[in-house]
C-alpha cells in the first residue's frame, strides 16, 4: 500500500513541476516575461492550467499527509539494530559511565599531565 502511494505522490510532483514549468509567468519577478498589469489588475480569470495546478497540489499535499500516516503507523518502537539480529554482548550494552573522581573542569594551572582519554 504504501508503495502505491508513494509512487502516485511521485507522478503528482512529477506532474506538478510539468504544469508550473508551463503557465505563463505573471508576476514579473525576476524581471522577465509576464505583462505590465500583472501586479495592478487584481485577481486574474482562473485558466484551465491553474486549476490542474490546484488539483494536483491538494492531490500532493494529500499522498503526503497518507505517506506520514502510512510510516507513523509501521514504524516500530525498536532500534534499526534490532531489526537486524545482531547481538550486543552485555559487556558492550551497558553504558559507560564517568568515574566519581573526574571532574569537567579544565586542568589547574601547575597540572603538566596530558590530557589521555579513558577507555574501559
């Protein structure tokens, strides 16, 4: 099912830069194309290529909100590692943890020691 919908939600944005690439520009944006009057003549006639526009992203925003159900609803509580059957040895599934005596202040100003990493 949800191999359907993903690749109807990609023959809609397919669809979908096909249309935009193919309407008349209006807003003279990047200061080409388009005529004088777009920005003063209001709201224009709605073409039959805006309408498809409209009804291809309702369509989009739609598979979308699907595709978001679709994998809320299959995703598991585990990790990937789970799903793959690979055992963690217990020695290496606990979490390390900073020992009492270190401190995350930097060194004082006489300490020479270098400054190793602890590995356990």
């Amino acid at each position: 099912m949800e191999n359907v919908v993903l690749i109807i939600h990609l023959l809609l944005a397919l669809g979908l830069i096909g249309i935009v690439l193919m309407q008349r520009s209006e807003g003279g944006g990047l200061g080409i194309g388009g005529g004088g009057g777009g920005a003063v003549a209001g709201r224009s006639a709605a073409t039959a290529l805006g309408k498809i526009t409209w009804i291809l992203a309702i369509a989009f925003i739609c598979t979308s909100i699907a595709l978001t159900i679709l994998a809320a609803r299959n995703a598991a509580g585990t990790s990937v590692v789970d799903q793959l059957g690979v055992e963690v040895p217990a020695s290496e599934a606990t979490v390390p943890t900073a020992p009492a005596s270190d401190s995350l202040l930097p060194p004082a100003e006489g300490d020479d020691a270098p400054l190793v990493p602890i590995a356990e």
